[in-house]
C-alpha cells in the first residue's frame, strides 16, 4: 500500500463526544495534491462535512474506509506544531478538536495572492536595436535594465517620460511584460534606526538574563516587571535581536491592535521586512500574503494581536507578550483562550524564551513569578530618562457633592484644565469602558450595593430589581443605604460622550477628541486621531482605556480620571485589579515629554487600597492587599474558575438546561468543588438568545475540567440541542 494511501482527518464536529481523528481513503486523483493541513470534503453518517487532514498513513485502523470526497483547498492552513497546539487546546479548554484547528488555521476565504505587470527587456530585443530609438525612448530602455520589473506607471515615472512611451516600446517589442505576485504590505517600513540606545544597568541584567535562556535551549519564562516608561520595548528588540542571530524566530504579543502601531513601526524601524504583522483588522488580502511570508519563512520576526500566537513560524525562539495583563488577551469565543497560557504550551512545544511584560502584572503571574514557579522575575524600576513618575492628585468625590458639585468635573481638576488649556498644553481625559452594567451607589458613603454572598456589585434591572450575577441572589431596590442609611442612592455609570458635552461646556474654546468604541472603527481611523493629537490639532483628548496604555504623547502634561469608581464598582471579582492596572496605566501616559507631568484621580473611594497603591505606583502593596481578599473569598489564582454558559431562544428551556446540568454534576462530598447559580450573565440576552450561567470554584484546575467532561458527556447524552452550552475556564470578565 502506498504511503499516502489514507489520511486522518478531524471532522467539523461540534460536539465533544465524537472529537476523534477519522481514517479516510486518499483516491488515487487527490495523492499529491493533499498535504498536512489541507481542507477536505468527507461523508460523515448520512451528511457532508468539511474537515483538516491531519496526517497520513499506509493502512487503515478500520476495515470500512469511505473515500474523501472532494479537496476543499490543499493550501496548508497549519503545521504539525499548530496542530499538537490544537490538541493541547482543546483538553485544555474542553472545545473540539476541530473548533481549535478552525481558530488556529490560516485565512483563506476570498484572498489569493495579488499579480502586476512588470515592465522587462525583450529577449532579443537587445542593445543593437538601441540605434533606433528615440532619446526618451532609450531613457526608458535603460531604466527597465536597471530596475527590471517595475510596472509601466513606473518605469515611466521614473524616466520622466508619459506611459504612452513605454506603451510604443513594448509594441515595437523591445520592451515586454510579466506577470509576478507581490506581495501586500501593510505596514511599510518607514523610518530606520541607525543608532541605538546605551542599555542602562538593569536593561543590560534583564536582557542578560534572556539571553541566558536562548543559550540554554529549554523553555524559559520571564516576567518583566518596569513601570511605565523603564524602557521594556528596548529589551524586547534587543532580545529579538539576540533570537535571530541564533537563527530562531519571534513572535511579539499585542493585547489590541489598535496599541499597536507604534511597537510595529519600532520593530520595522530595526529590522525592515523580516517584520509580519498579523491581526485580524488586516485586508484578507493583505493577511493571506503576511500569513504565507511568515509560513515560507521570509519573517522571521511576527508582531500582532491575539489571534497571532497562530502565525505559522516553525522555529520560534522568542515569545514576547507586552502588557501581559490586558483582557484583550482572553478570546471570548469559542475556543475560549488565555493567550499568555498558549505561549506557554507552544513555548513548550518549540523550547522557547517567553517574555512576560508590564508595569502591572496579572495578579496571577506575579503569583507565579514570586514563588519561582517557572518564571523568573526581572525588575526594572526606574524610568530610563531619569524622570520622575508623575505627581497624583486624589480628589474625593463626596467632599464635591456635599458642596453642591454635581458635574463630572471637581473644581480642582477643573481648574487644573483651565490652567494647562491657557498654557497651550495637552489634556487626557480618561473614563472607564462604557460599562455594560449599571449599578447602584450610595452618595453618601460611597458603597454600591452588594451581594453578600460574593462580595461584588449587585447589578441594576429596568424593572428596579437587583441582581448578583455569580450566585442568582436577588432583591427590590432599598430605600436607604443598608451601610450608613444614606436615602441618595443612585445609579451609576458615565459615559464618554457626556463627558464630552460637560467639557464643551466648561472649556467652549477648547479643541476636544473622543476616542472610543462609538468613534474608532478602524485601525486607520484609530491612528488619523491619534496623529493629530500627538501633532497638536487638539488641546483635549477623552477616550476609555484605549487610550490608557502603550502611547507615547509627549504633549500631555495633565491627565485626568474622570473617575475611578466605574471599574472599581465593576460586578466582577477582578475589579480591584483592573482598577489598579488602570489608573497605574493612566498616570504612566503623564509626563512623556519635557514638562513634568500631572494625575487627577477622582474617585468616591480614596481610601481604597487599589486607588493608594495606584497613586503610589506600588504594585507590591496592591499585590499583598489583593491576594489576602482573594485567599479569604476563594478566587483566583487561589483558585480556578469556570462557567458554563446557556443560550437559547426560550428562557424557560435555557432556565431549564442550566437547571439540569447543575444536578448532573457529581461533586464531590467535602464541597472543595463550588457551584454558584445558574444566575443570568450581566448581559441576560443578546439577539434574542436568552443567557443562563453557572459559576465553578475548585482548588485544582485538572478535578474541575474533569467533572465539566464527565457532566458535558451526560448532558449531550439527553441531547438537548435547542440549548447551547459554552465552556469557560478561566474567565476574565464575569
Ligand atoms: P516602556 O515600554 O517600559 O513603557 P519604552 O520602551 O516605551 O518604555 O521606553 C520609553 C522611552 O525610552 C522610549 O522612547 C525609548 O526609546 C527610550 N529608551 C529605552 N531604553 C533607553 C535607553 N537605554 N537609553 C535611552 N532611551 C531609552
Ligand atoms: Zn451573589
């Protein structure tokens, strides 16, 4: 039997039950065409379905072997590393086998790679012909010696002649044309670097340090802690650097795309076009030809979004994850993934260097880090230029309302505008997301209303109830603060846009920008107000935490926090943290350029620890604060969260489904597992589906993915397909 006489398949099946690789008969027709990571058509029971070779063999394991019926593309869409990458995805996060390989291959509905006309000398149509041409006509002869290959507009262009000349010497056949792909650019390169920086005494331990691990050829981790401005680029290039001398490849981790742009055109300054980029906010086009560069090897360096720790690289040498803790990291569908966690399995697989880097490290890598498990800790704590961190300013929030201040601004940070605004220098105004849920605040003391179950927000309803949406727990909204007995609850959460107006108002000459999801849709638009910005077409710039991190605006001497609170009150038990990420992230953009530069935080809290910390820059004193409420409130990283999300189109079945998959679920007698809910999502329906979720705790990662399979496998078993059921381990907003 030949070697290629049947291939293994993994079949785009959605349930978990039937995740299995499949032998098919490889006809005779399609033998050389298939390779690993083609796309192919199969019968399947009594259906068609599409599915990914995933590798061959000589004989089958089965006696009836069906035929592969059709190849759907026989492009590769992954390697063999990806594909083990896959495996590990879907035990890891409980999604078929297929849904990963889905999320991991290359794109290819709609590209296909992009030809020109290039402009070359005839054969034969040689020098001796040269007599009888024209003085314009043999400018363009000679350019089309030098440069073979240039469309006609340039050849033209830059012989300084009009096409119409170059059109009669590819008449008479002197000249001729080709076609050739080539390859789209998304990012050229613009500038080059000549000189570099002298690295200070702690880049050079840190990069070190780094350069230790690429010796030692085993995986390695690495969390770069340095506040804002210590100069963390600086070691991610030259490491980068370090990797390809040694002949392996990088590939550098942005949370947003849209952060990005400046990390990109560093990365092309130093190393041209051996830089891909890849994110999902590329052309089709120009994403299959950055995919297929970094698959035939011509970039060895991959900068990108999430989606781009599946670049095709095959021999990565350095992960680089900057601002480590960003959500942008977890993807939200299925198969529902922490990035910084698959760099580490691939960084396994292909016995990399991982960088880990922020100002504010995940409460769970720093965890990790401290205690030496696995990751080494490197510090950088002072700004390269000398520099102080900003001053920060804390104004209390309730001290503007018992002086009958109700607006968004407090009469300093108004005043601090005024000031800077006269002075011809640069403001950022910054807001939390425009949150999702509402909640409830007592003006007075500041509480908001809480469950007392789960120590998060309760959740505002239309029809004036409140909700905890961990546990379910429920209740009318009360006349008095149950704290102080304060009677001015009210409901909260500031938007950009009225932020916008207030300023409008306040400051009528001012030159105002928003920044945010409603007025950036586009990576271009993104960087056109950005520039503008940076280049002082603008006095105020007000945007959500887009704008908080990464940016460099050297013009911006005072930056305000509207207001702490709207994260610091998030139902969400990460609030704390994202609080303090947030305005550190914050006060970090202040004072880039020559004037010192000047942080407002407004807040009802300012007391709270995450706001001390955050106002200190003290990462340390937040860590031991947060960990102590963590360990007494069973979360993470003391403990593994999942939730299992319903969706359908009755509320009763979906009710119903949750219902029932909560009895299934075998736990065990002590009650180390928890089960909290089903209690609606904060969002309890999106397009008609109505959503239902349980929320589990467990001590250890590997007993909670197995009672999920145990109790997923019983559920589909009673096939109830008119409820949709997700996984989520490891949730990031719950
Ligand atoms: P971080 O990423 O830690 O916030 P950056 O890498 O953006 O900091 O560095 C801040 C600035 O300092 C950048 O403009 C960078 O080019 C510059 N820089 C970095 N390292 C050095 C150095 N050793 N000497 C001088 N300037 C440096
Ligand atoms: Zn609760």
């Amino acid at each position: 039997m030949p070697e290629r006489a049947y291939a293994e398949i993994v079949v785009d099946l959605p349930l978990s039950r039937v995740d299995q690789v499949y032998h098919y008969a490889v006809p005779e027709r399609f033998r050389t065409e298939l390779c690993l990571g083609s796309r192919v058509l199969v019968p399947f029971g009594r259906r068609q379905l599409a599915g990914y070779v995933v590798g061959f063999r000589s004989q089958a394991a089965v006696e009836q072997v069906k035929d592969i019926l059709d190849v759907l593309s026989s492009q590769p869409a992954f390697t063999h590393e990806l594909y083990t990458l896959a495996r590990w995805m879907a035990e890891r996060y409980l999604c078929t086998t297929a849904q990963a390989l889905q999320c991991i291959a290359a794109p290819s509905r709609g590209a296909g790679p992009r030809y020109e006309e290039g402009v070359y000398a005839a054969p034969g149509g040689g020098s001796a012909d040269q007599e009888r041409l024209t003085p314009k006509q043999r400018q363009v002869w000679r350019t089309v010696r030098e440069h073979p290959g240039l469309t006609r507009a340039q050849v033209a262009a830059l012989s300084g002649v009009t096409p119409v000349v170059v059109a009669r010497l590819l008449e008479k056949g002197v000249l001729t044309t080709s076609r050739r792909s080539v390859a789209r650019n998304p990012y050229p390169v613009s500038q080059t670097i000549t000189e570099l920086p002298r690295l200070t005494g702690e880049q050079l331990r840190a990069l070190e340090a780094i350069e230790k691990g690429f010796q030692a050829q085993r995986k390695e981790f690495f969390l770069l802690h340095g506040v804002t401005g210590s100069g963390k680029t600086e070691i991610y290039l030259r490491a980068a650097a370090g990797a390809l001398v040694q002949g392996r490849q990088v590939l550098v981790l942005v949370p947003e795309i849209t952060l990005a742009t400046q990390l990109i055109h560093q990365f092309k300054a130093r190393f041209g076009d051996l830089v891909a980029v890849l994110h999902s906010r590329l052309g089709a086009g120009e994403r299959y030809d950055e995919w297929n560069r970094i698959f035939r090897g011509e970039a060895p360096i991959v900068v990108g979004a999430r989606s781009a720790v599946f670049a095709p690289l095959q021999n990565i040498g350095l992960f680089v994850l900057d601002e480590e803790h960003e959500p942008g990291y977890k993807q939200e569908e299925a198969p529902r993934y922490l990035t910084g966690d698959v760099v580490r399995a691939r960084a396994a697989l292909s016995k990399a260097v991982v960088v880990f880097g922020s100002a504010t490290p995940a409460l769970r890598t720093y965890a990790r880090a401290l205690t030496g498990q696995q990751h080494q800790l490197l510090k950088l704590t002072s700004r390269v230029d000398g520099r102080s961190l900003p001053q920060v300013r804390v104004v209390d929030l309730r001290e503007e309302l018992q002086a009958g201040n109700r607006h968004v601004f407090s009469r300093y940070l108004a005043g601090r505008i005024r000031e800077k605004l006269d002075q011809g220098q640069q403001v950022l105004l910054f807001l939390n997301r425009r949150g999702l849920a509402t909640i409830v605040l007592c003006r007075a003391c500041g509480e908001a209303l809480s469950c007392a179950h789960c120590a998060i927000s309760l959740t505002y309803h239309r029809d004036g109830s409140l909700h905890c949406h961990y546990c379910g727990y429920r209740r009318n909204l009360p006349a008095a603060c149950p704290v102080c007995g304060g009677e001015r609850l009210s409901r909260f959460g500031t938007g950009t846009q009225r932020v916008e107006e207030e300023t409008q108002r306040l400051f009528p000459g001012a030159r105002v920008v928003r920044l945010d999801g409603d007025t950036v849709t586009g990576k271009r638009s993104h960087d056109r107000l950005l520039d503008s910005f940076r280049e002082g077409q603008a006095d105020i710039l007000i945007g959500t935490q887009m704008i908080a991190k990464g940016l460099d605006l050297p013009g911006v001497t005072l930056v305000g926090v509207v207001n702490a609170d709207t994260t610091l009150l998030l139902p969400d038990y990460q609030s704390a943290e994202r609080t303090f990420q947030l305005v550190t992230q914050v006060a970090g953009r202040a004072g880039r350029g020559p004037v010192p530069g000047e942080v407002v935080v407004q807040t009802y809290h300012p007391d709270h620890y995450s706001i001390q910390a955050a106002t200190s820059q003290n990462y340390e004193l937040f860590f031991i604060r947060e960990m102590a409420l963590r360990r007494e409130m069973g979360y993470p990283p003391f403990t593994t969260l999942a939730r299992v999300l319903f969706r359908g189109r009755r509320e009763s079945q979906v009710e119903q489904a949750a219902q029932q998959f909560r009895e299934l679920l075998a736990l065990p007698e002590d009650g180390r597992i928890q089960v909290m809910g089903p209690a609606p999502p904060p969002v309890a329906r999106i397009k008609d589906y109505y959503r239902r979720h349980l929320i589990l705790k467990a001590p250890k990662r590997k007993e909670l993915r197995m009672l999920l399979v145990e109790t997923l496998d019983k559920f589909e078993a009673g096939g109830r397909n008119k409820v949709l059921v997700g996984i989520d381990i490891d949730p990031q907003s719950l």
